[in-house]
C-alpha cells in the first residue's frame, strides 16, 4: 500500500512538473517577441539561451541537490523544490524583459530537484529488475503532463501570454502543499550518509561518479544521447513555424500529440517489451527509431511524413529510462541519490551545449546565405545517436533479463 501510494505520488508530481515544463514550449516564439527576441532565427537564438540558463543552474546544483537528499531524505527536498518551481513561474508570468525570464529560468535550474529526488525516490522503493519499468513509468508521467501542457499553453495563450506561467504556478504550488501532508519518506535514516564539504562541489561528483565501477560507460550514453535528443524540445516550435507555417496553437497540439505516444511508450509498450524482449534489446529499438526519426526530420516538408517520424521520436525515449535504470543498479542505497543528480547533470550539460549549438545552426540553415534546410540540427543530432551505437552495445553486460 505504502508503495503504490508513493509511485502514484510521484508520478503526479512529475505530470504537473511535465505541465509546467510543455505549457511554455509552443509560446516561446511569442515569448521572444513580446520581450523584442527578434525574428524567428535568432528568437530561436535567445530561446535557447534561456533553456541553456536553466540547464547550467541544473548542472551545477544537481548533484548537490542529489547528496542532500541522500543525508536529510527525499521528502524535505522535494517539496521545497516544488515551493521554488511555483515561485519559477509567478516571475515568467510577470517578466517583461528578458533578463527576467533568465532570472526565472535560472531559479527553475535550482529547482531541479523535481526529478532528481524523484528518479531516486523510484529508485529507493524498487528492485533491481523494477527498475527499468518504474523509470518508464516516470517517463509516461512526463508524456501524459506533455499531453496537457502544450494544449493548455496554446490554449490559454489565446488569453494572454501570461496566462499559462499563471496556471503552471497554482499546479506546483497546489502540488507542494498536497505533497507535505500525504507524501512519506522514502529513505531510512540509517540508510542516509553524511553530507559534507566535498559534496558541494559538482565537479568532483560527477568524476567520482565516473570512477564508479560499472558506471563510465552508461552516464557517457546518457550524455551523448541528451545532447541528441535536445534538439526536439529546443527548435520544435521553431522548426515548424518555419517549414509549415504553424500557429502557436497547432504547435501547442503537436506537442501533445507527442506527449500521448510518449505516455503509451513508456507507461505501456516499455514493460511489454522488457518482459518479451528484455532491457538490452528494448534499448536498440529504442537507439534505431531514434536514428531513423531525426534523419526523417532532417529531410521532411510533409506532415503525413512527419506523423510518421513522431512515432519514431517516441520510440527513441525508451532509450533514457533504460539506460538511467542501468546505471541506477551499479550502485548502493545510499548513493542513488548523488547518481541521480550526477545524471540530471550531465543532462544539463547536454542542456547548456544543445540549445545554444542546435539554434546557432538552425539560424545558420534559416538565415544564412548557404543551402536552406532547417532540418539540418536533426541531421547533426542522428550523427551523434550513430556515434553511440558502439558505447550502447557494452551496455550488454549491465541489462538485468
């Protein structure tokens, strides 16, 4: 009872979290015109700029974060990153330059803990050979609250374009206040280690991590991959305005359309595949679709095709949840925490990188007096997934069926 009632917890938290993160997608060309970003080139510029400011706070305080859950517990830090995140979206919807909107991204990146603690709260309530499930479930739990966010930040941007940061608040905030009264703690005191000055530093961390056996090889997967797969929330809004022409409410349902196969994805295909075909084999499907989507995106003008390589795309998020479940299962109780935030770190390194390289050459492929193709960012992003495929295949060894 105790468990169920902790997963359902934390996968509601991560659908409001995945609300609040879609809601801002499809208005983000607005968002930079309202703040005078520019035109659609470099507006995709400075948009990236901000996910990268978001990122970089992440980056740093990720495994901090990480380590102070491991030493006080899950539930304390959890809710105070929700408190942190409502305050995040009150000084979106109030900014009217773009400075402010960094200084709210930036206090988003402090506030990662999110899913941190949540990836590690999974992790403290599941067996090894859950693990890989669960960590789908939380990846569902982002489908759905991708599902809702997109729709409601194109629909509620019909009212104003402050209208959704307003909504996003009162979901983190609610949620916060839900969380004190019915969320218990995950891990026992005398499963917790001291947090010390050595843990402040997210460098050293992240390079311990690394030394960890059996670690080096997953978190450079995940690193690779994370910068690849940037490339859809960085330029979607972007890409499909500039070959189709979109409104900000089509782009807005798209997403959302992506938000529901990402959901049956991981909440549903996931386990059904792990149990036929087990954790390895459901990561190279996952490593294929995501090739052959971003090439397929690359290269489209058609929306028919484009339907197709979405299908694609969301068969390629197979490949995180699987992967963070292997490295998850190379380390002890007390140190799934400080994992967890060395993952989300490298994520944000990834985050900080990607944008600002994947806008630079879509502006490049836009603007520019070379060939036009602004599929071009796709394209460079499925040379980084080809890359990987030689790391993937050491990944053999860490599968648990």
């Amino acid at each position: 009872m105790f468990k169920n009632r902790a997963i359902l917890f934390i996968l509601i938290t991560l659908m409001i979290d995945a609300i609040g993160i879609g809601i801002v997608f499809p208005i983000m060309p607005d968002l930079m015109d309202r703040v005078g970003a520019g035109d659609t080139g470099q507006g995709a510029f400075w948009g990236g700029f901000l996910m990268a400011a978001y990122a970089g706070a992440l980056f740093l305080c990720g495994p901090i974060v990480g380590s102070i859950s491991d030493a006080v517990g899950r539930r304390p830090v959890l809710i105070a990153a929700l408190v942190m995140l409502a305050l995040d979206y009150v000084i979106m919807a109030l900014a009217d330059s773009f400075w402010l909107l960094l200084l709210g991204r930036t206090l988003a990146g402090l506030a990662g803990a999110t899913y941190i603690t949540a990836t590690a709260y999974i992790a403290d309530i599941s067996s090894p050979q859950e693990k890989a499930a669960n960590f789908g479930l939380i990846g569902a739990a982002f489908g759905i609250g991708f599902v809702l966010g997109p729709a409601i930040g194109g629909l509620a941007a019909e009212i104003s374009i402050a209208a959704p940061f307003w909504i996003a608040a009162a979901l983190s905030a609610g949620n916060a206040l839900f969380g004190y009264f019915v969320l218990p703690e995950s891990l026992a005191p005398h499963k917790r280690r001291p947090f010390g000055r050595r843990d402040l530093n997210p460098f050293k961390s992240i390079f311990d991590a690394f030394r960890l056996p059996g670690l080096a090889v997953p978190l450079t997967c995940i690193l690779i991959f994370e910068f690849a797969n940037m490339v859809y929330p960085t330029l979607w809004a972007f890409w499909t305005r500039e070959v189709f022409d979109w409104p900000t409410l089509y782009i807005g349902l798209s997403l959302a359309a992506y938000g529901v196969l990402l959901a049956l994805v991981q909440g549903g295909l996931m386990p059904i595949l792990i149990r036929l075909i087990g954790d390895f084999r459901t990561l190279m499907l996952g490593m294929t679709s995501a090739l052959i989507g971003m090439i397929g995106f690359g290269f489209t003008g058609s929306v028919a095709a484009l339907v197709v390589f979405l299908l694609l795309a969301a068969l390629s998020d197979l490949v995180p949840a699987l992967v963070t479940a292997m490295a998850s299962n190379q380390v002890d109780e007390d140190r799934q925490g400080v994992v967890q935030g060395v993952i989300a770190s490298l994520s944000s390194m990834a985050a900080i990188l990607s944008p600002i390289a994947m806008t630079g050459l879509f502006q490049a492929s836009v603007d520019g007096d070379g060939i036009y193709l602004p599929g071009a960012p796709f394209l460079f992003a499925a040379l980084l997934v080809l890359a990987m495929f030689p790391l993937v295949l050491r990944l053999r060894g860490h599968a648990t069926v």
